[in-house]
C-alpha cells in the first residue's frame, strides 16, 4: 500500500507497508479517528520521518505513545507544539540540557528544531486516543517501529541511540553497541529523573561521538 511518508523512508519500509499487520494497523486508526478526537492530526502522525529523512539521521531518540491532551502532540516524542505548555518530561529534559551544555532553557516546547538537524524522534506507538494513554499499543504500532530500528541499525554506522526508561531500553535491544553509541539512563519523568536521568550527560556524549566520527554536532 501506499503511505504519505517521506521519499527515502517510503523506498525503505515499503515492505512494512505491504505486510498484512500494517494493513490491519491503517485500519484500525482509521476507524479510531473517525470515532472521536485522536493524536497527533492526521497529516502529522508521520512528521518524525517527515522532518528527518533516512540518509540524514544522527541520532534517535525513542519514546512511548504521543501526548494524548489537545494540540499536544505534533508527531515527535516528547516535543508540544509552540504556545502549549511543556509536560514535565519535557521540563527535566530541557534541564538537563541546560545543565549539560549550557544552553539557555527555550522559550517553546517544539523539538522540529531537534529533527531538522538528524535527531528522529520515535514514538515506539505513533498515535493515540484523546485522553487515554497506551490507548492504541499492542495494535501494530510496535512493530512497524521495531522494524524501523531495526533499518536503522543494520543499514547506517556510527548513530547515536538515546534510550530513556526501561520500555526504551527494551525496544533498543537489538543495537548493535560496537556500530552505534547507545545511552541509557532512567526516564526524564518526574517519578524518575532523580534516579539516573538528571546528570546522565547524554547532550555532551551525544554531541562528542559525533564530533569523533566527523558529524555536525546537534544544537540542543
């Protein structure tokens, strides 16, 4: 089947695309959106592969089901879209940006910023239920991001994985560590930061691999 989705991405998962699973996916969130509110919008649930196409990536960033509140979510993990409010996540990651870098605390809680520079930003499920978390895992989801870590690692060297929290972590597993830099650290939650995620170093670290393999660094 086809899918709106970026060129080089398209050409990649294109046998994703084709797999029954992904078929019984399309429906499912078409059904689901046509039932009542639903996150991101439609023509954004793609926008993490949309801003950041294959050959450009650097670093990827994974988290779980987007934010599930009105004009929250904008298609890329952890990021709001300008004028909401940060979730706190969003908060602690900004903070320790600030600790870390040194960079000033900004004024918007958009990343497009972060993805228009190589940093894709993957929800393990893309989609979700007004104002009900997890409401639309286990469905296919899942899969569809396993395969495109999976694409990622096997067919790009020396990328730069960030992996918060144990569901992260878990989704990571198959990294190969000898061909790419992985980093783990508890959750950016506030029921967790303080465990391991403020003071993890994962800007600096992030940026010095990629200064080492001859990359751009990311503005954070």
């Amino acid at each position: 089947m086809k899918v709106n989705i970026e060129p080089s991405w398209a050409e990649l998962l294109q046998s994703q695309f084709d797999a029954p699973y992904f078929k019984a996916l399309t429906d499912f969130v078409r059904s689901e959106y046509a039932q009542g509110p639903c996150y991101p919008p439609g023509p954004e649930i793609f926008n993490a592969f949309n801003l950041c196409p294959f050959p450009r990536v650097k670093v990827v960033i994974i988290g779980q089901d987007p934010y599930h509140g009105p004009g929250q979510a904008e298609g890329l993990c952890f990021s709001v879209k300008e004028g909401v409010k940060m979730p706190p996540s969003l908060v602690n990651i900004f903070r320790e940006i600030q600790d870390d870098t040194g960079r000033p605390f900004p004024q918007n809680g958009s990343l497009r910023r972060w993805a228009e520079q190589g940093v894709l930003l993957l929800n393990a499920t893309l989609t979700v239920r007004a104002h009900q978390a997890a409401s639309h895992q286990r469905q296919g989801w899942e899969t569809f991001t396993d395969a495109v870590i999976d694409t990622l690692a096997t067919r790009r060297d020396h990328l730069v994985f960030i992996l918060w929290g144990s569901s992260a972590q878990q989704k990571g597993r198959v990294i190969d560590r000898n061909r790419h830099l992985v980093l783990s650290s508890a959750h950016p939650s506030p029921l967790s930061a303080y465990h391991g995620f403020f003071g993890n170093h994962h800007f600096s670290r992030c940026n010095d691999y990629l200064i080492a393999h001859g990359q751009t660094p990311i503005n954070w």
